[in-house]
C-alpha cells in the first residue's frame, strides 16, 4: 500500500507518508489530517489501482450501502472535526488492497 499528499490552495491534507505493508486479514489504519481556512465542504478517501483511474471509497457522509461492494464491511472512516482528521480502517485486508490511497477535502475527479 503507499499513499500520496494532496494540497488545495490554502487547504492542506497530511496523510501516512511511508508504505504500509500487510499480510492478508490484517488491519491497518491510514492517517488522514487537515487544515482549512473553512469548513470543507466534504472530505473523501480515494483508491488509486496501477494503470487505472482513482476511485472513490467513501466520503464523510457515505452510509455503508454507498460503498462500493469491494470495500463493504472492511472499510470505514471516521471524521474528528475537533482533531480534523478522517483516518481510514482497513480490516481484513486482501490482496487487490493493495494500491495507492489518498484523502481529499473536495471531489477530485
């Protein structure tokens, strides 16, 4: 698993810097901190597969049926407005996780 910075103008989200390895069936979570100068609109997690395209996971307001059924039940994020953070767990982790995650503020695509 590896991850990438995203910044925004003023906004600014800091994420897990460093590759993550795991072995099948283990969790992990990713870290996921920002800064802005408003409230942001929506902060979301992306998925990134090689030669592909990313791909939204979850949002701040996603219900577990939004989801995409890859992710269902071992993906969840939870949003600390105080903290500001929106850190990601992974649980059960299975090989096609492996691929590049990223947090936004706003859509991205």
């Amino acid at each position: 698993l590896s991850f990438l910075l995203e910044m925004t103008g003023a906004d600014s989200v800091t994420q897990t810097s460093h590759p993550i390895v795991l072995k099948q069936s283990e969790s992990t979570i990713i870290q996921c901190k920002y800064e802005t100068a408003s409230t942001p609109q929506a902060l979301f997690w992306y998925i990134q597969d090689p030669n592909q395209a990313p791909l939204v996971i979850l949002n701040a307001y996603s219900q577990a049926e939004d989801i995409p059924l890859r992710f269902q039940n071992r993906f969840s994020a939870f949003h600390n407005k105080t903290k500001k953070t929106f850190h990601l767990n992974i649980t059960v982790a299975v090989l096609p996780d492996s691929a590049t995650y990223f947090c936004a503020l706003s859509p991205t695509l």
